[in-house]
C-alpha cells in the first residue's frame, strides 16, 4: 500500500513573496501548506498522502543549528513512523548543500528524504518552486529512492556532490565530477546509469536523536590566498574555536604564513582539515602532516563533518 509523504517547510525562496514580476522579494513568507496547495497534481504524486509540517521559516542564508536540529528531530521522528514512505525538505537555495550534507550525516537511510528549492519566488510570474516540489513528491514517493537526495530543475543530486554553482540559474545547481543521481522527468524518476544510488549507514546517527539546539563546536573556515598571512588563524585559535577547515590552493597548498599558524593553532589543541578551493575534482590525501585533508568534501560539508566529529568525540 502506497505510504504517506512528508513535507517539511524550512523558508527560502520557494517561500518567497514579491511584487509580481518584480526584482525584489522576501525569501521564507509563505506556510508550506500554501506551497502544497499551490501545486496541482501533488496529491496524484503521493496516492498515499501528503502531510505538510512547517519546521522553520528562515531564509537560508541564516541557516543555523537551532534550526539543523529541529529538521534533524522532525525527520527522525517521521522516518521512524512505519504509515509514512519518504520526506521532502523544502530550503532556501544557499545552504541547501549544507542541509543535505548534515541530513546525509545523521539519518537513518531506509526511506528518501528530498530536499528541494526554488530560485524564483512563489510570486513570480513563472515560478519554479511549484514543479520542483511536485518533482521532490514524485521523487520522494518512488519506490527505489533511498537517502538524502536533492532535486531541483528536474536534476536529481547526491548530498556528497550537490552544489549550489550558479547565482542566477533556474538550474543553478550542480554534481560536478560525480555527475547527478538521475533526473525527474514528466513525473517519471530516471537514475543515471539506470540503477538507484547505492545508500551507506550515517557516519554519525548515534548524534541524530541528541544535538543540542545550541553550542555546536565552533568550527570556522579560512581561505589560502595570495597574502595571507595567517593572523586570522592565530585570532581566532586565541579565541577557542575547536576546528579549523581551510579552503586550500589547488591539490591542497597552502601559503607558508598561514601553514605557520595553522601548526601553531594544532600544536593549542585545534583540529584542522585541508579542503580545496578548486570547484572541480578531489584534491590528494595527506599524509604525514599535523592535519587532515577532508575526504573530497567541498570546505562548508568538511566544516559540518568537522563538527560532528567533535560532537562525537
Ligand atoms: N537566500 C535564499 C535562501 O537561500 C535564496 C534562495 O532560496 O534561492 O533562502
């Protein structure tokens, strides 16, 4: 028998209201009962039910932990309840790749949970919220769909890979190297290579049901860059942040003035991963130095790995 499919309203632009036509708007106004609404076919999509929950109402450049954990607690909670088949998440644009990853990171993987988007608000005159959302339905009703997945403009993404690259697009967003999971297209859900992405147990679901909704370890990002000179990395070792992810140079360089800090803050305490700032391809392991590279993460998804692993430790 067909399962129920949950709709967690988080803000964003797909939420976003404006003068018709207009160039400005309001991201995170309208309820995800009006967006459910607003979409016909919807209840075709999911012949089991709809159930429409508002979790917050932020634009999603505020993301933050407060709100991670209440989308962490609703999901585990609906996921956990055996009438329901999948979840969609509906995000603003900006951090929906750091939501995936963190989702990715906690949740049990036995039903989908979809994150989608809109570039364009609900008042647009040619909105795409509507038809991502009835795609992140009909995504999260198909049968073989497991794990946190995001779809927007019809591309079906992995939490690993997604990733915001366009500023502006309708299809703003981006596998790069892996390429995307598979697409939705007139209602029907295609995988790449014809087979459904394989799913992993969550690094830490042992986190899941206990994050607290503030005081996650302070983790901060730095750029390397032509004059840098590390004393933001000193600053801010002085000020107690626990993590440190660097946005590397290329195949994980780093300038010599911030390599210097970087030690010192190691040698205080604080733990320190290597990302690149490259957008494409996987930079090479590190071995032996005090730090780590990220696994391939982009620097914001080494940042939340970073943090969990000091949660967990
Ligand atoms: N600032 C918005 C947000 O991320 C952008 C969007 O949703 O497109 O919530």
């Amino acid at each position: 028998m067909a399962k129920k499919i949950v709709v967690l309203g988080t803000g964003g632009t797909i939420a976003g209201t404006g003068p018709a036509g207009g160039a400005g708007y309001t991201a995170a106004q309208l309820g995800v009962q009006a967006l459910v609404a607003g979409v016909p076919g919807l209840a075709q999509a999911a012949p089991g039910g709809l159930l429409a929950e508002q979790v917050a109402q932020v634009d999603s450049k505020d993301m933050g932990c407060a709100v991670w954990q209440a989308l962490v607690r609703r999901c585990l909670a609906h996921l956990a309840d055996p009438a329901v088949g999948g979840i969609v998440v509906t995000h603003g644009t900006d951090t929906l790749e750091e939501t995936a990853w963190l989702l990715h990171a906690l949740l049990p993987v036995d039903k989908p949970v979809v994150l989608t988007c809109a570039m364009r608000p609900a008042t647009a005159l040619a909105p795409d919220g509507p038809q991502n959302l009835l795609d992140a339905v009909t995504l999260a009703a198909h049968p073989q769909a497991r794990g946190v997945l995001a779809v927007v403009a019809g591309v079906v993404h992995g939490a690993r890979e997604v990733t915001k690259a366009h500023p502006q697009r309708l299809d703003a967003f981006a596998s790069p190297d892996a390429g995307p999971f598979g697409w939705v297209q007139s209602g029907a859900v295609r995988w790449a290579h014809d087979r459904p992405p394989s799913v992993r147990a969550p690094r830490h679901g042992a986190l899941a049901g206990r994050l607290p909704a503030t005081g996650w370890p302070r983790v901060e990002i730095v750029l390397s860059h032509a004059g840098a000179d590390g004393a933001l990395v000193d600053w801010m070792a002085a000020g107690g942040v626990r993590g440190i992810v660097v946005a590397a140079t290329g195949n994980g360089t780093l300038h010599e003035a911030l390599q210097a800090a970087l030690a010192r803050a190691v040698a205080a305490g604080v733990q320190v991963r290597i990302a690149t700032r490259c957008p494409l391809g996987r930079m090479a392991a590190i071995e032996g130095a005090p730090w780590q590279d990220a696994a391939g993460l982009s620097p914001v998804k080494a940042r939340i790995s970073l943090m969990l692993a000091l949660m967990a430790q």
